[in-house]
C-alpha cells in the first residue's frame, strides 16, 4: 500500500469512527473555532456554491487503530464543500477530508503535524476550482 493509499484510509477510518463517537457520545467536548476577519467568498452565478466554511466540529483526539498514531478528527460544517478538498494546516501541511455531503467534510490531523500546540489553524481548499475558505482557529484538547 502506498503513502497516499494509507492516508485515504486512515481519513476513511478517521470519519468512521467519528461518526460512531458523535452519535455514541452526545458529551463529547466540543471545539471552539474561530474564523480569522478575512472577507467572507463573494457569491457566484450558476448552480455550484461557492465554497464557504461556517464551523468546525466535533474536534477531539483519538488514537488511530491501524497506524496507532494519535490524531485529531473533526467535521466541517459550510457550503460548497466538494469531493477531493483538502485542508490546509497552519499554512503549510495539505492533508485530504473525507467527503460527506456539499455541506460536511472530515479531517484527520497527525499530532506529529501541529507539535506541541493545543490549537491549529485549518484553510480548506479546493485544488481544482483554486477556491479557499477562510482560516479558522481549532483548539482541542490532548
């Protein structure tokens, strides 16, 4: 299985069990994210929206159950969203999401990716429309 296999399948299993822990545990911690002041995307004619993140959710830690290594999985919630974005991580790692639906996508992020730090920030980017959403802040607790 090659590099880019693996990581499918880690944000594959990432969403799965995010899904199975979000409707298991309603007392989860929640994640507060905070968009950063940049403008938000100007509307556009024709039937695609364009792309538009509102929040982002359902952020924790867990450890991943193929790899072992630790992750931190969250949902994003917006508009627009599309199969094959990415998200960009404090303005450098791209890592995939996995597509739920045009208004929810799901992240996996190594803790090897942000270091030390309780808090990151998050871009998603469409890499075929060059499209990219608003910096938020995500904090999260180890």
């Amino acid at each position: 299985m090659n590099r880019r296999s693996a990581h499918f399948l880690l944000v594959l299993i990432a969403a799965s069990m995010l899904s199975a822990a979000c409707s298991n545990n309603a007392d989860a911690p929640k994640t507060v994210s905070t968009a950063s002041p940049a403008a938000s995307p100007k509307a556009t004619t024709g039937p695609a929206q364009p792309l538009a993140v509102k929040e982002i959710v359902d952020v924790k830690v867990v450890k991943d159950q193929e790899s072992g290594e630790r992750v931190v999985q969250g949902s994003i919630v917006g508009t627009g969203l599309r199969q094959g974005n990415m998200v960009v991580i404090n303005k450098g790692s791209t890592l995939g999401t996995v597509f739920g639906n045009p208004t929810w996508i799901t992240f996996s992020v190594p803790l090897s990716t942000i270091g030390a730090q309780n808090s990151f920030s998050l871009e998603v980017v469409d890499p075929a429309t060059k499209e990219q959403s608003q910096a938020f802040t995500v904090n999260f607790k180890r």
